[in-house]
C-alpha cells in the first residue's frame, strides 16, 4: 500500500462530523450549507435527469455549460476564454486538483503551498510526485511574507497551488499580495494552479480578482471553480478548469483517466444556473453576510474574539485572549463533547509550524442553530 494514502489520517470534516454525531452536537464544522439551493437549478437537474440524456456527455463537459461558463467569467471578471479549447469540465473541484497535478508535475518538481491549506492539496502533491515547500500565513491578516516566498521558491519550482478567498481563513488576498506572487511565478516559470472555489461568496462590496487576470499570469494560471459553493449545492461536484489551450491539451489527458467526464443532467442545470441573473449572487452573498454579522455579534457578546471574515462559510475565532497555551485541536474536542458544538481547530490545515490559537465556524446554518450555537458556547466558556 501507498503511505501517503495508508497513513493518512481521516479528514478533519469527516472526524468532526462524526463526533457532533456521536454528542448530538450542533455541526459548525464541516462547510455545507442549510440552504438547499436555488429550487429552479434543481428543478433543471431533476427534469434533464427524467427526460434527458443520461448516457457519458462529451469527456471536456457538454458545450452548453462550456460556453456558459467562458460567459459567466466574462461577465462577473472580464475574461476572454475560448470555451473550446480553454474550458473544461470536472467532478468538482477536487478532481481539477488532482488533474492539475497529475498533469503538471515530475517527480521531484517543487510546489509551493500556502498553510493552512486545504486538505486535499499535500497528500495529491505528494502522490502526483511533488515536493512540497511551505509558506505559512499568520492570523490575522494571513498575508503573504515575501521572505517567506523567496525561502520556498527555488529553479525546481515548477507549480503553486494558491487558494483565494481562503479557506479555512476566511480572507481574501489583496492585489499587492496577488501581484507579489505573479513576479515569483515569472521569475521561476512557474503555474499556478488558482483554486478559485470561493470566487462569488464575498461581503462588505469586496470583489474577486482571478489571478489569471494579472498581466503577464494568463499563460501560466490554472483557473479552478466549483458550482457547489455557487448556489449551495456541495454534493453535486460540478467544477469547472479554465487554462490557456497549451496547458489545457495536458489538463484533458488527466480528466480523461481520471473521471473522463461528469454527470451530464447536473452539468445541464449549472450551465443554467450561471446565467442567472445579478440578484441572485448579491441576495446569496447578503443572506450569508447577514448569518455571519448575527453569528460575529453573538459570540463577541458571549466573549470570544472573532477574526475578520470577508468570504466563504466561514468565521475564526482567536482563543489566544482565553489562554496562553491554549490548543485548539484539545478546545474543539472538549466543546464538542461538553457545549455540544462541533467546529475545525486551524490547525489541521498545517503541515509544520503550526498555528494551534484558531478554530474554525461555518456560519451558513440556520438561525436556529447559530443561536442555538451561541447559547451553549456562551454557558461553556
Ligand atoms: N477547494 C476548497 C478551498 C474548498 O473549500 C473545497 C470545498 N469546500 C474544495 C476545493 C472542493 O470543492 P468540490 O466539492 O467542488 O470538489
Ligand atoms: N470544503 C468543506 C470544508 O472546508 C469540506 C469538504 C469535505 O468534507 N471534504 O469544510
């Protein structure tokens, strides 16, 4: 057996989930949302399923949602994509990682990650042939240290996997930061391979910019999307790659091992779906800014510190102000078993070096359930 998969441990959203279980506990764990998703969108699924075509779709995705998807990011982030040869489609965004990976990467070749990453990310690295070089983000900006960057480039550097909005922190790069690493990125030709799942859930008026939008990255940025945090539907693994046709030929021969193709009736409905009009991304991005400022107020009142959140499901809470030598790994363990209330600890999401102070909430729940939250939270701290 492979190491790498034999003496992995099980996630950290599967481990959590199963103890909210096991303690009857309110689940702000594991990010999925209470929201069952626009009706419409499902309808569409539902009724392609039924009456449609239910046999393997074309392997790049069916060219309805192709061409619905180089529309889609023309519209909300100005960019030319030929839905041809510069569109694909995957079984979620999971899958266009591990095809990037698959694809780009030699033994031995070098990948920078950001920590804390996303679970995925090191174990494909490491099985695809990759080695992995850190650069740790610190609360609470979780900004990009140049020196940091410097330390892990280096010529055999051949791929980045960078992750804007962030999860689990909850932040949003800014331009300076996105601009530092493109020069890294031209300097050591290297790809970045963007997962951009969180591109259209962001508060306060902040906007996405998609790295492959910077001058000079257009050739060298793997655009990766995913239709479950579009419209709430995490289950559907619909994703969606987006790379300059040089690098998308390579990126097909993964897809077509990998998967080779998607379910076609959801494929059908999200190709629906992203054509829908503006008020529905501003009504999805203000009912879950609303769930998060109720959440943010209720656990400020109930004395926690809570960081910023300017994106995804998301809300960190800083327990270094309860304790010097807190860790968070033991705080969500014990809040679990004894406030019953499940949420991440950060620092998971390490590799090395780890952050131990933060935890992690996903507020996209009912009301109910975030009071509810607050309520036990407040009489067990
Ligand atoms: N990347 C990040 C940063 C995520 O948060 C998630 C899901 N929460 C994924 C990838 C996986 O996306 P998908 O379900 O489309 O595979
Ligand atoms: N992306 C989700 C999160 O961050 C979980 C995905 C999963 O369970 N694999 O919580």
């Amino acid at each position: 057996m492979n190491p790498i998969f034999a003496d992995a441990p099980t996630t950290i959203f599967e481990t959590m989930s199963r103890l909210a279980m096991q303690h009857d506990a309110i689940n702000l764990g594991q990010g999925f949302p209470d929201d069952p998703g626009p009706e419409d969108v499902r309808a569409k699924a539902a009724a392609a399923l039924l009456s449609g075509w239910n046999q393997y779709p074309p392997m790049m995705g069916i060219p309805d949602l192709r061409q619905a998807v180089a529309t889609h990011y023309k519209r909300f982030h100005k960019l030319d994509l030929d839905w041809q040869s510069e569109v694909m489609i995957t079984s979620g965004a999971t899958e266009a990682l591990a095809d990037s990976l698959l694809a780009i990467l030699q033994p031995g070749d070098e990948v920078v990650l950001f920590q804390p990453m996303y679970d995925a990310y090191l174990p494909l690295v490491k099985r695809a042939g990759g080695v992995p070089k850190f650069v740790t983000l610190r609360p609470p900006h979780w900004r990009i240290d140049e020196a940091a960057l410097q330390a892990a480039f280096s010529p055999k550097t051949k791929a980045v996997i960078f992750n804007n909005p962030l999860n689990p922190t909850a932040s949003v790069f800014p331009r300076e930061d996105l601009e530092l690493l493109g020069r890294y990125l031209v300097k050591y030709d290297a790809i970045a391979i963007c997962d951009e799942v969180w591109e259209h859930v962001l508060f306060d008026g902040l906007s996405h910019t998609p790295l492959i939008s910077l001058p000079g990255l257009r050739e060298r940025c793997i655009k990766i999307g995913s239709a479950g945090k579009i419209f709430s539907l995490t289950g559907w693994k619909v994703g969606f790659v987006c790379a300059a046709p040089a690098i998308m030929k390579v990126l097909a021969k993964a897809h077509q091992y990998v998967t080779f193709t998607t379910p076609p009736n959801l494929q059908a409905a999200v190709a629906y779906g992203l054509d829908k009009d503006d008020a529905y991304f501003t009504g999805m991005r203000q009912t879950l800014q609303t769930a998060r400022d109720r959440f943010a107020k209720g656990l400020t009142e109930a004395g926690l510190t809570v960081l910023p959140s300017q994106a995804t499901y998301f809300l960190n809470v800083d327990l270094s102000p309860i304790s010097n030598d807190v860790d968070d790994a033991a705080f969500c363990q014990n809040m679990v078993e004894q406030a019953k209330v499940a949420a991440i600890p950060v620092s998971a999401f390490y590799s090395e070096d780890q952050v131990k102070t933060v935890i992690r909430f996903c507020f996209a729940k009912t009301y109910d359930k975030l009071d509810g939250a607050i309520e036990r939270i407040a009489a067990h701290i």
